[in-house]
C-alpha cells in the first residue's frame, strides 16, 4: 500500500545517498571516470531490478497457487490432508520471512489460518510472534467470511461470560449470548470504540477527537491541523496512529479548496456524520502500522438485507471522501468504489451507537457522538432489552449492565436507541430509520422464536475444537520419538 510515511522515508534515503555521491564527486572528477561508473552502476541497478521483479513475480504466482490450494483445502473433509497443507503453510510462510519477502510470508499464514480448524489460537500466536506490519498484512489477506465465521466465531474470550454463536434464525446470523448467569446490576463488559466521531456541529477544540471526553488542558495533533483535539498526548498518539495519519491535512487545513476542509465543511452545513465515520473506519483500514489492526473488526460488521442504492447526497459525499484519502493512499481509487463506499457506510449506520459524554445546560446528558463497539456490533437490539448501556468516566468506553438477571444460554441484547416507552410502530419505524432493520424483537413480533443457546451443544462443541487443537499441536511439533522414527526411514 502506498503510503506518505514510504515517500517520507525514500527522501531521506535520498538526501543521505546524495551526500555521498557529493563526496565521492570531490575525490573523483575526472570526467571519464565518471562516465563509467555511471554506466556501470546502471546497467548493475537494471538487471538488480529485473531480477527483484523476477522474484516477486515468481513468489505472487506461487503464493496464489497456494491460496487457491487453501480453499480447496478448506472445503475438503480429509483431515489428514487438511493437517499437512497447515504445516507446509506455515514452513512457507516462515521460509519467506527468512528471506524477507514479507508479502509471500503474509500470503502463507492467511492460508494457515483460512484451513485451521482453530484460527483463534494461529492468530493469537501468530500476533504474538510475528512483526506488528505483517500480522497486519497477513490479516487484509484472510477471506473476511472466513473471519468471520471462524474468528468470531471464538469471540469474544471465554472469561467475559460471553460468546458469539451462530443461530439458525434467518433474521439474526451471530449472536451474542451469556455462558453464565449475571445478577440485575452486575456489569459485566466494558470496551473502548474502534470507530468513534463527533456530532458535526460540536466545537472541535472542547471535546477529544479520541476518548470524546470535554477537553481541559487541550493538546493540538503534532501536525498543529485544527482538525482534531485531545485530552493527552496518549489519546493525541492513538488517534494519529489509527484514523489520524491519513486523515491529518496538516497546515492545509486552513486552505477552504483541501480536500478534508471541503469534507468537514459538509458535514457542519449539513449536519450529517455518515462521511465522516466511514473515512475513519478507512483510514484505519489504509493505515500500514496501525497501533490497533481494527482490519478484522470493520470486516465482520453486519448488513443483512440488500444494500440500498446510493442516492445523490452519498454519490456526492463519497466524491468528496475518495480525493481526501487518495492524497495519502494512492490506491484508494482502485480500492475504493461507490459499491464498497456503499456497503461500508450501510454496516457502519446499522452498528452505530450514540454516547453521551457531558450534560446540557439543564444537567441532562446529551448525545455528543456515535461510535461503533466491537462487543456492542455482535449484540442484537431488543425493545425490551436484558442490558444497559452507559459510558463509563465521561468518555465514549462503554459499559455493559444487566438490565435483570441473565441466565446462562439467554441472548444479550440492548436497546439501540435507548429505552423507549413509545407505541411499537413508532418505535419500530424509529429505529428503521436510525439503524435501517426491521425489529423482530419479542416485544415487537412476540409470536417469532428467539435465539436460545444450549450449553449442552456449547459443551461439547468447546470439547471437539479443543480435541481438533491438540492434534494440531503434535502434529506441527513432533515428539523426540516421532522425529527419531522420522530419520530412520
Ligand atoms: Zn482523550
Ligand atoms: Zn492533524
Ligand atoms: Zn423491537
């Protein structure tokens, strides 16, 4: 990916070969030889170049052999076979690290993990050991159906009580449901956004562009842009290193025909924050380091029903958004379609929470923003909800509480729009319009099952995966025993 911080980079590198060069020009200025060294080093960085091409392409076409050999592998119920093909995934993958070819190595482990009967542990593992960057890359790779299904489908940790399980209830895919009981009260989750921003008309010099919290000692992005605000350098540097970065106009912001300027002044006039969010969420995508890789997170936000055709104020905003990114990412416009921009803003309108971080002159807390949870995009909206939402010290964090008591097996659910006391028509046509679905909750639709997960069938499929672990283990590392019978034959 393309990326300002490369340029960046590749200038310096020059400045400091060019003093070199300048150097070595004082020791030798005869002009002949000059002229040869000169030809020589071309005609030595042309077949140097070739020869890298030569590679890579060699490298592409092997690593797609592969992948199309992962899908396969996938589909295929030879265990046996499906166990080798992870190990030989992974040595490729460690074999291309060794010789610095980071795009092949990255190729290699999303094909380890697409066939692993455990991506959850791969990937842990994986994070652990491997390059930030590559982990990073190695997870644009991965089939986002693939994550979903499989890294999800572990999510989110067996000691928040909670777990993410596929339902057979057409209407509802994943669900959030309890593993043990919660009494009334008990909070049980708290977490920060992956995806946060401002209502548009709120001042943004009062309010953090991170934690939203109301700003007192304000700290200025490091590019000094005007965009963005903080509360501390720590929010300041987590910011610039997910969404900023690309964001960041720097002293160009306070040029009215920039790019981003053009983009927040339509957002102030029109009051809309759709835009907005969905550049953040890109951004963090775009990002090659980011310091949080939310890639996976975007990639398993739900849109169930048929996207909706763009109509003129979206054509127009993703207009605005494409030349925003494309100054920092060159490839935006390759990656980016209306279609994709259409989807991304659809997922991200139906996830979207709005927090509350500061009271109205009234002492009433207001809305000051929408955010999107990664917990809180698994967990289905009820009109009659078993949870509470709050945020917890004046920021966007939110906490999770049991509105009654929870019962191992019961789906965790919270009202999306808040409790609301009005009729169910209103109510459903309401949240039809903030969060685009039809409510089928039982306060809505009672005469509709809903979702209930059987600790029973929990337990033994937690044992079969565990089982399905274990193999893998001996199978990638050898006993003494095995590895001597191993050398004889
Ligand atoms: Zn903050
Ligand atoms: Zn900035
Ligand atoms: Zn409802």
């Amino acid at each position: 990916m393309a990326y300002k911080g490369v340029a960046v980079a590749a200038a310096t590198a020059v400045a400091v070969v060019g003093t070199i060069a300048y150097l070595d020009h004082v020791r030798t200025s005869d002009p002949e030889y000059r002229k040869k060294v000169k030809a020589r080093k071309a005609a030595a960085r042309e077949a140097k170049i070739a020869a890298l091409a030569a590679l890579k392409e060699k490298a592409k076409a092997e690593a797609e052999a592969a992948k199309a050999e992962a899908a396969e592998a996938a589909a295929s119920s030879d265990k046996d076979a499906v166990g080798a093909f992870f190990v030989a995934q992974m040595q490729a993958g460690q074999e291309a690290l060794n010789k610095g070819d980071l795009d092949g190595c990255a190729t290699h482990f999303a094909n380890a993990v697409t066939v692993s009967e455990t991506p959850i542990d791969i990937l842990v593992y994986l994070k652990q050991s491997i390059p930030e960057e590559l982990f990073s890359l190695m997870v644009k790779k991965i089939d986002p159906e693939v994550l979903r299904d499989k890294y999800f489908d572990n999510f989110p940790g067996e000691d928040t009580g909670l777990r993410v399980e596929p339902t057979d209830i057409k209407y509802k895919q994943n669900c959030m449901f309890a593993v043990k009981d919660f009494a009334e009260g008990d909070v049980f989750h708290t977490e920060k956004p992956f995806l946060s921003a401002l209502l548009p008309d709120m001042d943004p010099a009062g309010y953090c562009g991170l934690c939203a919290i109301v700003i007192t000692d304000v700290v200025p992005c490091a590019q000094n842009c005007g965009q963005e605000f903080y509360c501390s350098t720590d929010c300041r540097d987590v910011a610039f290193g997910s969404h900023h970065a690309i964001l960041c106009s720097g002293a160009k912001f306070s040029d009215p025909t920039d790019p981003m300027a053009m983009l927040v002044a339509h957002t102030k006039s029109t009051g809309r924050k759709e835009v907005l969010m969905v550049g953040k969420a890109l951004a963090q995508v775009f990002n090659p380091k980011p310091v949080r890789d939310c890639t996976a997170d975007i990639a398993h936000l739900s849109f169930d029903e048929p996207l909706p055709a763009p109509n003129e104020m979206v054509k127009k905003e993703f207009a605005l958004l494409l030349p925003v990114l494309t100054a920092k990412v060159e490839q935006a416009e390759q990656i980016l379609t209306l279609d994709s921009y259409t989807a991304m803003l659809s997922k991200i309108k139906r996830n979207a929470i709005p927090f509350t971080t500061h009271p109205n002159p009234k002492g009433l807390m207001v809305k000051s923003g929408h955010a999107v949870y990664l917990a809180g995009s698994f967990m289905n909206h009820s009109c009659d909800p078993n949870v509470k939402i709050s945020f917890v010290k004046k920021t966007n964090q939110i906490q999770y509480t049991a509105r009654k008591a929870i019962k191992a097996g019961d789906e965790v659910c919270f009202a999306y729009n808040g409790f609301s006391m009005k009729k169910t028509e209103e109510r459903r046509a309401e949240l039809k319009k903030a969060f685009a679905f039809d409510c089928m909750c039982g306060k809505c639709v009672p005469e509709v099952p809903q979702p209930k997960l059987s600790m029973e069938h929990l337990e033994k499929k937690l044992a079969e995966q565990k089982k399905a672990t274990e193999n893998m283990k001996n199978k990638s590392t050898p006993s003494p025993e095995q590895k001597a019978e191993d050398e004889l034959e």
